[in-house]
C-alpha cells in the first residue's frame, strides 16, 4: 500500500475482510501525479501517450500482484489470489463520502463476522479514532464529521443486515 497505492491516492476508510476488501482513496491532483509518473516511468508525462487512470489502475495492479507474490511465496502455494476485477465506484456528492465510510466500517456486522461496529480489527474505525501513527487521512475524517463524538454517534446507527443498501442517514455534510 505504501509503495504503489500512497504515492497516488489518500487513504481515508479500509476494511479487510476474509474474501474482499473496500478501500475509500482520493486520488491525488494531477500535477502530483503527472510528477510521480515521471519519476516512476523515468519520462514527462505526454497526455497524447499517456494516461492517469491506467497509470493508478497499474499502481492498483502492481501492489496486488505484489501481495499475491508474498503470500503465495508464504504458503507455498501457486496461482491467483484475487480476481481480475477490481470495482470502483466514485463518490459523486458530500453524502456519498459519508456513506461510504459507513458502508465500509459496517461491513464486518453484515457478514456477521462481528456484532457492532468497532470489534473488528481489520478496518479503519478504531485507527480513525486513535492516536498512534497511521497513513489514514484521520484528521480529514475527524473534520469531516466535526468531531470525534460526531464520527461515533454516526456509527451507532441501526444496520440493516437484509440489504447492503449504500444510503444512509447524513446528518453532516460539508
């Protein structure tokens, strides 16, 4: 994730689960990313040969293809380890943010994997609310709810577990 998907994107919710993960990036401005591609690519960025989305879904591709190395090398296995679809789905509006992040942190209660938001270890709720040291975008998220108090109470709304509907109560947009 440091390596290919950092360099490209801000990390601002995760959730890994046993068969999938969700993540919620921003990309980063193109002027920052033309400059990363020069630097990886060791060559200027030329839109006529070039372009950004293949360069991040490469970043996306090399830091998959990176960790199905490592752990098939680990379990002596061989193979693929994910499909070859990757979905995206963009945020079009303030309450899509907020409901994504909803969506990720609820995504262990649906599976049933644990029973409310907060238990499970593998995504980003408790790293938003911590102290250490994180590559979470975790003041941004802090901001964006208006505070610590605000990001929890969000999350004690009701999960409905018969649908994976992705629209929920927003009581703060900014």
């Amino acid at each position: 994730m440091k390596q290919y998907i950092l360099p490209v994107a801000d990390l601002y919710a995760y959730s890994l689960l046993p068969n999938h993960f969700h993540l919620l990036i921003k990309v980063k401005p193109i002027e920052i990313l033309m400059a990363y591609f020069k630097l990886k690519k060791n060559k200027p960025f030329v839109s006529r040969n070039n372009s950004i989305p293949d360069f991040i879904m490469e970043q996306f591709s090399n830091w998959l293809n990176g960790y199905a190395k490592a752990f098939n090398k680990m379990f002596n296995r061989k193979g693929s380890l994910f499909i070859d679809y990757t979905k995206r789905i963009e945020a079009r509006s303030e309450s899509d943010v907020t409901s994504f992040i909803f969506y990720i942190h609820k995504n262990a209660v649906h599976h049933g994997l644990r029973k409310t938001i907060g238990e499970w270890e593998f995504d980003s709720y408790n790293s938003i609310l911590g102290e250490g040291p994180t590559d979470l975008m975790r003041q941004e998220i802090i901001d964006w709810f208006g505070s610590k108090k605000l990001f929890v109470n969000f999350h004690k709304q009701p999960i409905n577990l018969k649908t994976h509907s992705k629209t929920y109560k927003v009581f703060k947009t900014l």
